[in-house]
C-alpha cells in the first residue's frame, strides 16, 4: 500500500518507491480551488503508486490541472509520459532547458541507458513521449495558478542546467529537489541559502529527494 503523509496546507506527499526503494523519492500532491497540482512523478515504475494515492484522494483525469517535474533526471520525471498518457487533461511544467527532452526523449534515454546501464533502465519502466502542445515550458518568475492557490517557479540550476524548485505562496513550503548540498541554489550551496535568495519569504523545505532522511534533518525546517 502507498505512503501516504498528510501535510499542513492541503498537500499531500506520496512515496514513490523509487525502483523498489522506500523513502527514495516522493511526489506532492497539492490542492487547489481549481484543481489539483502533482509535483514531481519519480520514474514511471512509480505510476502505480502515483495512481494508488490519487484514487485514495478523489483525484481524477478530471480534477489533476498539472503536473510538474522538478528536473528531467529519470528518477525524479522518468514516469511524466505514463502519468500524463493517464490524467489526459494535466498540462505539464517543465523548466524550458528541459522540457524537449521530455517531448522527444531519445537523447534522455541514450544518457541515461550510458549512464545507468541496461538493468537500470528496465527498473526505470518505459519512458513515453510526451505531446508537445501540452507541455508548459517554464523558466525563473513565471507562476502556476491554482485558483485560490500561487506556486512560483525558481530556477535552482547546479544540479543540472534543467531545474527548478516550486514555491507554494500558501504554505510558504519550497518543493525542492536533491538534498541539502547536493543542489546550488542560485549559485549557493545550502538549504539556508535558499531563503537568503529570497528574504522574508521563509520557505519550508518539502523535498522530492530522499524524503526521510531530509524530514529528520529539517523537520520541515522553517528557516
Ligand atoms: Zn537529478
């Protein structure tokens, strides 16, 4: 059965189980007066529990307005095209540095398949195109509305060229990809630096990557 894990703010954070892995990588769902939002799908071995934890809480082709991958690594968007092949009326948020990957991921799968290799790949599940017309390519400032309900879009590149976090104005919560240090935020290194970026703001850390570890370590840090 999916993890499921209840926030404040109505958002809801789903284990993935990245290849088998509890606590690997995590998706949000977030509610919105006009709809629903899926942050981050993990690969697309995860659409089952992605489906599980949508059904679990009433959300439908009907209701889910968008998805949006922090970055096109295959852990974290691997699972975009089967999960939008599903919820046929999701538009899909993708940094723009990324986005064509994901709309033909031929070149996304030779680097991949080098990288991880054939056994790796095959635990990833099948990677599907994704239709260009719905993609949103997104890029530092611009906002996904939700009705009563703003998430902003930071550009958080060091990682890789093709990665955004996603600031949720209501929770104040960042939905931040690649623990800690691993990720630089505008050319910083920290978690804290992050709200250095953006005084007064004092974004609560929701990670898409390693989930326990990050809980434990942050609390939820409201920094
Ligand atoms: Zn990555």
């Amino acid at each position: 059965m999916v993890k499921i894990v209840q926030l404040p703010g109505e958002i809801w954070q789903i284990d993935l189980e990245d290849c088998g892995h509890l606590g690997r990588t995590a998706g949000y769902f977030v509610k919105g007066q006009e709809g629903w939002m899926l942050v981050e799908t993990g690969p697309a071995s995860s659409l089952d529990k992605i489906l599980e934890a949508a059904t679990s809480l009433g959300i439908t082709p009907d209701n889910l307005k968008y998805i949006a991958v922090t970055h096109v690594h295959l852990d974290h968007a691997g699972g975009l095209g089967v999960t939008a092949e599903y919820f046929t009326n999701a538009k899909l948020i993708v940094h723009n540095k990324g986005s064509r990957h994901m709309v033909d991921p031929t070149r996304l799968i030779a680097g991949a398949t080098k990288a991880w290799g054939e056994k790796k790949m095959a635990e990833f599940g099948k990677i599907k195109p994704v239709a260009k017309e719905r993609v949103i390519p997104v890029r530092e400032g611009d906002i996904i509305d939700l009705g009563n309900r703003i998430i902003e879009v930071w550009e958080t590149p060091g990682h890789a060229k093709h990665h955004a976090c996603f600031y949720d104005r209501k929770t104040k919560g960042l939905f931040k990809p690649v623990a800690g240090s691993m990720t630089k935020v505008k050319g910083t290194k920290t978690a804290k630096a992050i709200v250095a970026v953006s005084p007064g703001k004092a974004p609560t850390i929701m990670p898409t990557d390693t989930p326990n570890v990050i809980n434990k370590k942050f609390e939820r840090l409201n920094i």
